[in-house]
C-alpha cells in the first residue's frame, strides 16, 4: 500500500513542478503584432474596450472573426480589403481577443450578443450588413433580431454545423470542466494552444492547401494568444460555453441572409439542409477549394459571392444605395 501512495505522490509532485514551470513562463508575454490596416478606434463598452478598424465607403459592414486561440479581427483583414471598396468596413476584435480588453469572468452566447448589439447600435449608428465567421456567425443572427431595421442583411461563413432539429443543450459536465480548465491545467493547455508549432499544424489543418504566409499568420495567432488573461474566453470555449445553435433566431430574421461553406471542411455534409429547413429562402453556396475558414484560403471568391448576392438582395429590398 505504500509503494503505490509512494508512486503518486510523486507523480503529484511531478506533475505541480511542471505546472509551476508553465506558470512561470506564462509571465513572458508577447507584444502584440501590429493591428489590421485601417483607421483604429475603441469602442468604451460596459465590460470592455473594443478595437476596431474602419476603412473605406459605402453603406456600413461589420465583420466578426470565429473564436479560437490567437483570434483577433486579423483574420478578417483580406475580406475587409476588397469590400472596402464598396462598404465602409468595420473590423473588431471581439472582447477577450486581440487588442480588446479581456474580462475575467465566464463568457456566454449573450456576452457577444450584446457587444455585437452595443457596437453597432452606439458606434456604427446606421444600417450595417453583418458578416460573422465560425463560432460566431451563429451569435449574428440573435444579435440581428436584436438590432431589429438597424441590420440591412447577414452573411454567415462556415456557421456551426447542427446535426438535427433539436437545439444544441448544455451539458452538466460543462461547469466541471470549466472549473478544472481555471486551474494550473488550463493555464498549461494555453501555453500548449498558442505556441507557434501549435498554430502552424492547426493553420495546415484547416486551411485547405498550404497557402503564403503561413508561419506569418502562425506568429500573429501566437502573439495574440500569449496576452495577459488570453485563458479566460479560451476556458469558456473549450467548455463548450459558447455553443450556440442560430436556427431558431435565423427563422424568425427578416433580413437577407447569406451562408457560405467551405466545400472541403463539411464535418456534417447535411448541415445545409438543417439551415434550408428553417428558412426556405436562404441562399447558399459552396466555395470550391476552401475548408474551415473560406474567407482565408479564397479571400477574393468569397468577397464576389457577398458582393453578388448584396446586390440582388438590395435591388429585392428596393434600397437605393448603389453598391
């Protein structure tokens, strides 16, 4: 009996040498990489200061980055280069990502429904077309219906992916697992995250084939995720806090919408008939060649499908603002 208590205690003791290690070197911060083009502001929400960029001119854009470790509006940067020349774009960094403050509490759907809200209502202040990605293009359509005239349309990349009618639940083990992820262990799984051989296999992963600038767009993640308190939405997201399933609030939007898959990232290959089935006048598409982040691997299809599809659904609302 001694010989085993013996053995794990030391693996304990091994195991909080290697955690303590981790923490200490959690303490050596990145600076942050420089920010997106584009003239930057902050925005003073309530619970954090958002970063955004604004550039170009035309009727408002708002486009919103998914949520993974080192996210930040960076990923929106080729997207927002070519509508620029059509829409005034604003990019931000969601709060907990990139250059906005980080709060350090348990984050929610309703968190990012209310800054979306809170930003283009106080600081867009006019009709926007709002373009989410990933995790959370399926906050946008909650936060549409909250915005209510003062959304002219969605479009939504590489939604989450729902495999049948029911509504995604939340999970008893989920509170469990985000107290264990507050501790030693999550600050370590971080570290592990956000390193730059991390960042790169997960670029190889999940972009469809090896594009430019790959250890480029590695460093930029790596960077962002190695701020202080960058733990704390990434605790919440791997919890699976932020799980949010758009249908429901997709079929009561009365705004034009439109959903963009990556033709080689469909875990779910039926996930555009779950999306068909609540709004029948849904326009879709496929982006042939692009995987979990369309808007990365093929920047400028997925800018001429938005642009084609803005104008036929404006020219359809009777607006007059050429695009």
């Amino acid at each position: 009996m001694g010989a085993p208590r013996k053995l794990l205690g030391g693996v304990a003791v091994l195991g909080m040498a290697v955690l303590s290690a981790a923490g200490l070197r959690r303490d050596r911060r990145t600076d942050l990489p420089p920010p997106p083009t584009g003239v930057p502001g902050r925005y003073p929400w309530r619970h954090a200061d958002i970063f955004f960029t604004r550039s170009g001119e035309g009727p408002n854009a708002l486009l919103l980055h998914d949520l993974y470790s080192g996210a930040s509006g960076h990923e929106m940067s080729p997207l927002a280069s070519r509508l620029c020349d059509r829409f005034t774009v604003y990019t931000i960094d969601l709060p907990g990502f990139g250059r906005s403050s980080r709060p350090r509490m348990r984050y929610g759907p309703d968190f990012f429904f209310e800054a979306i809200v809170e930003f283009i209502r106080h600081q867009i202040d006019g009709p926007t077309l709002v373009i989410g990605a990933g995790v959370t293009a399926g906050f946008v359509p909650e936060a549409a219906l909250r915005l209510g005239n003062s959304v002219r349309g969605i479009v939504l990349i590489a939604p989450p992916e729902p495999e049948g009618p029911r509504v995604i639940e939340t999970a008893t083990w989920r509170p469990l697992l985000y107290q264990l992820l507050r501790s030693p262990i999550g600050t370590t799984a971080v570290r592990w995250s956000s390193s730059r051989g991390r960042r790169r296999a997960v670029l190889a992963r999940d972009l469809a084939a090896e594009a430019e600038g790959v250890d480029d767009r590695a460093e930029v993640l790596h960077r962002n995720a190695r701020q202080k308190a960058a733990g704390w939405p990434l605790w919440s997201l791997w919890a699976g806090d932020l799980a949010w399933d758009p249908r429901a609030a997709l079929s009561r939007l009365g705004a034009p919408a439109l959903v963009l898959w990556g033709a080689e990232a469909r875990v779910n290959a039926a996930a555009p008939d779950t999306y068909h089935a609540v709004r029948p006048d849904l326009t879709q598409d496929v982006i042939p060649g692009t995987a979990r982040w369309p808007h990365v691997d093929d920047d400028e299809t997925v800018s001429e499908r938005i642009l084609e599809w803005w104008e036929t659904a404006t020219r359809a609302g009777g607006h007059e603002e050429p695009v």
